[in-house]
C-alpha cells in the first residue's frame, strides 16, 4: 500500500464526528482500493400517506421527500411495498389514485366495488370518516399496530350485539387485512418494535452483510449487500465502515443490531444524532430475543453468499466457454451488449447491458435517447452507429480525464467543499422500474450525505498541509485493482446480422479502438431459437450446437438487452403520450395545468377557448389568460 502512494493530504477537523462524515464522503466518491466501498447504492421504497390532500392518498416512493406527508420505510423491495400497501388497502380502505385522477371522476372506480377503497372522490364516504381512517393507518405504520386492530375488533363485538351485522362483516374484513399483513411477514418479532439488523459473513475473500428492516414489529424486508473491501479487514472493520456510508440521507432506526462488536460505536451513534437529529443506540447483542434475530440475519447472510459463490463460479465457466465458442485469447470480464428499439424512428433509444463474472450488472446499464438528425428512419445501421460513437468517444476522454485529476491541494479543497463528479449525457435508467438513477453509479460528494444536504462545511478550520512524498526504493506505478470490474468491455455483442457486425466495427475503427471483441448474433430462419447465426471477425459465420452452455448464456445476453431496450422505448413512448401542449408554455405549472384541464376537459377544448373563458378559470389571472390564449391561436395560425 505504501509503495503504491504518490502523495498525501491531511484535512484537519474539529471533532471526530465531522473526520468520519468527510471520510465517508471521499470513500464514497473516489472509490478507493484499499478502503471498503459500498457497491449497492440504491434506494429504499417507503410509504407515503401524502399530506397535501383533503382526502390523502397511500401510494409507494422512492426517491428524495420532496412531497409533504408521512414516510413509513424503508422497504427492503418493490415487492414488499406492494403486497403491504394491498393489504392496506383493504385494511384501511385508502385511495392509492393520482390528484387528477381523484379530481375527474364522476362515479367511483373498480377500487371500490372490491373493497379496496372508501370512494371519497364521489363522497361515498364523508370528509370526518375518512379523516379517522387515516388516522388509523398512520397509527398502524407508527408502531400502534395491536392497538388499532384490537380497536377494530372491539368495534366490529360491538356492531355484532347492535345487530349491524353489514358493518361487522366489512371490519371483520379490514381485521383479516391487519393480521395477514402480519402473519406474511416470516420473521415477527414480539418486543423490538423498530431495529436494522445488521449481519456479515466472510468467505473466499468475500464480504456479505444480510441487513433486516423491523418496523412496527414485523419484518418488512432483507437485502444482501456485498461490499469491496480488502482481504486484510476483519468483519468488524468492514461492518463499521459499512454502517457509515449505509444511513447516507437515510434516516437510521432507533435500534441498529449488529452480529459483531464495532471499535467506534458511541462515535457512530454520536455521528447519527448530530445528522439526524434523534437517539440511535448501536448494539451487538448476546442474548434474548435481538440475539435470534441477528442468528436469523446470519443464517441468510451464509445462504446468500454461498449462492453468490456458487453463481459466480458457474457464471466464469459460463464467460469461459463463449471465449473459447467465438477463438477469443482474452479472458472475458466485462461483456457489452447492443440493441435498439424504435418504431419507424420514432422514440428511438439504444440500449447497453452488462454481463461479468457477478452475472448482470444492472448499475452499468445504459440507454442512449438517439437524436441524430441525419439518420433516416428505421435506420438501423446509423443508429448503432451513433450508439457506439458516443459511448467509446466518451470512454476515450475518461481515461485522460481521471489521469489530469487533480493534485495536492486542489484535490484535497475539491473533495474537502464536495464539489460534484461530472455527470454522463447517457440516460441512465433503472432496471426494474426504469427510474432515472445516478450516472455510473458514482455518487456526487455533494447533495445529501449521511442526511446533510451539501457538502461538510461545518468545520471551523481548515488546515491542509502537504509535501513531497518520501522516497522510496522502487515506486511502484498505480495499478488497476485486479479485483475492480473493469470499465473497458473485453467483448461486444451486438443484437443483429452481419450489416450490424460491419457498422460496429467500422465505427470502432473510426474510433481508433482496436482492442475490444465483436461478435453479432442474428436470428435464425422463422426467428427460431437455437439456430442463431454469430458474425466474429476473422470467421465465417457460424452456428452453435443446440445444447451447448455457450449458446444458451448468448441467447440470455441477447434477450436481457432486447428487454431492457423496448422497456425503454414504451417508457418513452408513454411519456409522449401523456403530453400535453401545455407543457409547452412557459409559466404554466402542473397547478395551472391541472386547473385549465378541469375547467375545459381537454386540451383540445381548451385551444378554442375564448380569452374572457380563460379569464374565469379559478388561478388564472389575465395574463397567464393571454398568454395561454396566444399560444394556441399563433400555433394552430
């Protein structure tokens, strides 16, 4: 480690607490070799019960609480938001609907003709009842769980003795509800009404750590994290450096479980209260009813690794055998893969996946928004033309970008004030719910860090000091961490014939890149699976055995980048869809937008509106009247 260094900057701070915020902060940004670096970086679901509303809505979140309302989280999945918010539902009888939705409607949905909603859009309920319903949600995601059911069920006793027998069946209903939301939840525990529980486990030279969410007494989720952390750590030092860079603008529970005894604990905890302003008590327990579930958080953190183990041993075969199919030397570690969706031009969007050793690397996907004017539509060719050219030109200026970085006391002020890394021009797009997500996965040392909106500026002082380094006997020159999945793709697999094949490797030599594979994988007769033909430099094409693994792995390739890419296109193509003019005209917020289109319906109606009717439109004043009313009489001439 020491021979690898160049130099090295010291940042006074005036607390411990504010050195581990700005250590957190560069780990998280830089990425370091040597330090542990938390790879999973995605957000948490929530339930939002909005507070904007007369008649709230419950509806799933993910993201920054810009909205006003209760947030009851985190989830460890999308998965487990839905099936608790359909319980819900049923339970409390809630809308889930949009404002716009709410606010047209002139009788009530299906929602309500199957129970799963109280229909306050219509007044089927009154403003005074479905305000107590509310209550009784945010009282059951508030921990208050046995209390309303037990008020539910002493309700629905005392319906039963008045002989209103309908009103006892639909809270025996909602009671059902409650306790399937309960019962579905695996692991319950009876006296921890709110913990994270943390547990690792190390094998082969990798780190797991399994983490539990428990709120309101019921497990609402796990999810396995597996960080990059050197060899040499113990699991202490890793969970410990895990922790910090973990609750980065997520709010902690008042109890963190953990399956080994950390070093700076009480600096954590002081850390946790100074961010975000509440008590978090750190514990390694040994005994008792914490102690089984951190047992329980162990035991899936061995499952879940040993899984991983064993995928990535059969996924390197797997990467093995396609070299090896297409005569390829090189040892594949990061493969890419191309494809393009559109219709007839329209909405076109290119799409990469990434496959390694980890299988799918769902945080270096990529998708393109293709906006070349000169392309004709339906232009294939062009398309996957100006695909590559933007992302290899981009991948060339990288390399000499992070080689002219900054040095010495420049870099020690940038990372030290949070200034922001410099973000890609590619549409980055999660793979599940095609969410926009950070570009490259690299988080900005600016925003909110560890719940601090900004940068740490809190110090008082400021003092950098910094010297040539020692010298050394041999200085080694910095080297690529052998471990890190490599940012260069060692093959490129292109979803297409042999006209695909011969615009990618034309481009690629524009480019000037010559050390990258190509192969394309067409479609066989009638589409047929398993007769698949592949185009690879230097061979004829050529065709796989039916059963062999190598053609199987490709076909899986093909198919994941077809998915991602017309995922894309609909998402795109929906949102064009629900365009409106509206959105055209400058000064017109979704509030005026929302007023207009419930005055007129349409936005059709709305062009032939006369400006003394725009006039009239409750939140519309005579100039944003004109303004709407000379839009659409200049564009329809």
């Amino acid at each position: 480690m020491i021979a690898l260094t160049a130099s090295m900057v010291f940042l006074s701070t005036e607390t411990e607490t504010e050195a581990l915020l700005l250590e957190t902060n560069l780990i998280k940004q830089l990425k370091p070799r040597f330090n542990v670096v938390m790879r999973d970086d995605k957000s948490f679901p929530y339930i939002l019960v909005t507070g904007d509303h007369p008649a709230p809505q419950i509806t799933k979140h993910r993201g920054a609480r810009t909205r006003k309302g209760d947030y009851y989280g985190p989830f460890a999945s999308v998965w487990a938001v839905n099936r608790t918010l359909n319980a819900l539902e049923r339970a409390f009888l809630l809308r889930s609907c949009t404002d716009s939705f709410y606010e047209n409607r002139t009788r009530p949905c299906l929602l309500y003709q199957i129970k799963r909603c109280s229909g306050p859009c219509t007044g089927e309920i009154s403003h005074e009842d479905y305000a107590e319903l509310v209550k009784e949600a945010r009282g059951f995601l508030s921990g208050k769980s046995r209390a309303v059911r037990d008020m539910m069920a002493a309700e629905m006793a005392k319906a039963s003795e008045a002989l209103e027998f309908e009103r006892a069946a639909r809270l025996r209903d909602r009671v059902a509800a409650l306790s399937a939301i309960q019962g579905q939840q695996g692991i319950n525990p009876r006296n921890t009404e709110e913990a994270d529980v943390f547990a690792i486990i190390e094998q082969g030279g990798q780190f797991c750590i399994e983490v539990f969410f428990f709120r309101t007494y019921q497990n609402w989720g796990n999810r396995a994290y597996y960080p990059k952390a050197d060899r040499s750590l113990s699991n202490s030092e890793v969970l410990e450096a895990f922790l910090a860079q973990f609750y980065d603008g997520r709010p902690p529970a008042r109890l963190v479980l953990l399956s080994e005894p950390i070093e700076n604990r009480a600096l954590l905890e002081e850390a946790f209260q100074q961010t975000f302003g509440s008590r978090v008590e750190i514990a390694a327990p040994q005994r008792g009813e914490k102690r089984d579930l951190v047992e329980a958080a162990l035991h899936n953190a061995k499952q879940t690794l040993g899984q991983k183990l064993a995928e990535t041993a059969s996924q390197e075969k797997l990467l093995a055998a396609v070299a090896e199919a297409f005569g390829l030397d090189c040892k594949l570690r990061r493969v890419e893969v191309y494809d393009n969706s559109h219709i007839m031009g329209q909405n076109a969007v290119g799409a990469m996946v990434v496959a390694g050793a980890g299988g799918f690397m769902k945080m270096h996907y990529r998708t393109f928004n293709i906006r070349g004017e000169d392309l004709t539509p339906g232009d294939d060719f062009g398309m996957m033309r100006e695909v590559l050219r933007r992302r290899f030109s981009r991948l060339a200026k990288e390399a000499p970008a992070s080689a002219a970085a900054p040095q010495g006391r420049a870099a020690a002020r940038s990372m030290a004030q949070g200034d922001a890394v410099a973000s890609d021009d590619q549409d980055v797009l999660d793979v599940e719910d095609l969410a926009p997500d950070s570009a490259d996965g690299i988080t900005p040392a600016s925003g909110t860090y560890a719940g601090i909106t900004g940068p740490v500026t809190s110090m008082k002082e400021r003092r950098i000091a910094e010297g040539p380094p020692p010298p050394v006997a041999a200085p080694a020159a910095p080297s690529e961490d052998s471990e890190a999945f490599p940012q260069r793709p060692d093959l490129i697999l292109i979803d297409g014939g042999l006209g695909q094949f011969n615009a990618t490797r034309e481009i690629l030599a524009e480019l000037g890149v010559t050390d990258v594979a190509v192969a394309a994988i067409a479609k066989g007769r009638d589409r047929d699976a398993g007769r698949e033909m592949f185009f690879v430099e230097g061979r004829e094409p050529f065709r796989l055995p039916p059963r062999d693994p190598a053609l199987y792995f490709v076909q899986r390739l093909r198919d994941e980048a077809h998915r991602f890419a017309i995922g894309t296109h609909r998402a795109r193509r929906k949102k064009d869809f629900t365009k409106s003019p509206l959105d055209e005209i400058a000064g017109i917020g979704p509030a005026r937008k929302r007023a207009l289109l419930s005055a007129f319906g349409t936005a059709k109606a709305l062009s032939r509106a006369a400006l003394a009717d725009l006039e009239k439109v409750p939140g519309i004043n005579a100039g944003t009247a004109k303004l709407v009313y000379d839009f659409f009489h200049e564009r329809n001439g």
